[in-house]
C-alpha cells in the first residue's frame, strides 16, 4: 500500500525556518521523481518544487526559488523541504506527492504569523 505521510508543520515567525518532512512506504523514492504541492487557505493547488530520481535536478515556483530547498533520503524513503525566511503568504497546507503512483500525503499545516 502507498502511502506518503508529511511532517515538520507548525507555527512560525516571518523570517523564521521549518524543515518539512516526507515517509514513503509502499514504494522505493529512489526510482521516482517527487514533488511537494501546497495549498494557501481559500485558494487552489500550488506546485512548490520538484526532486528528480537522482537527486540532481532540483525545480522550484518563482515564489519560493532561493527561500525553499528539496532534498531526499532515499535510503530512509524521505523527501524533505527545507523552508528558509518564511513570509506570511507560505502560509499553506503542503503535500508531498509522487506522480507516478498517484498518491498525496495528508498535508501538513505550515503558518507564518507574528
């Protein structure tokens, strides 16, 4: 069974940091490409970023390129996003996915507020 449970979520300051987390099962990461997608309060889906199988290629949207870091562990099964000088509008629900088998974590909550 599939599954992709995320982590690492909470309340921060603007400015502050968090490092989100991402436990595969059911599959092997290192043979997929992964994504985490997030969703601000009252609007649609917005991809974030994007790991390749080998780690190399690394994308990222305009409204998080050289703030955000996604990183895997495919020994552990993990894909991360490191989350650097947070503002206000991160403030999201994120989701860690893998296209290849359709399947999306539960979410975590990330808020940014003073």
């Amino acid at each position: 069974q599939v599954q992709l449970v995320e982590s690492g979520g909470g309340l921060v300051q603007p400015g502050g940091s968090l490092r989100l987390s991402c436990a595969a099962s059911g599959f092997t990461t290192r043979s997929r490409w992964m994504n985490w997608v997030r969703q601000a309060p009252g609007k649609g889906l917005e991809w974030v970023s994007h790991i390749n199988q080998g780690g190399d290629i690394s994308l990222y949207a305009e409204t998080v390129k050289g703030r955000f870091t996604i990183s895997r562990d495919d020994a552990k099964n993990m894909l991360y996003l490191q989350m650097d000088n947070l503002k206000p509008e991160d403030t999201a629900i994120y989701y860690c996915t893998s296209p290849a088998d359709d399947a999306w974590g539960q979410g975590t909550l990330v808020t940014v507020s003073s």
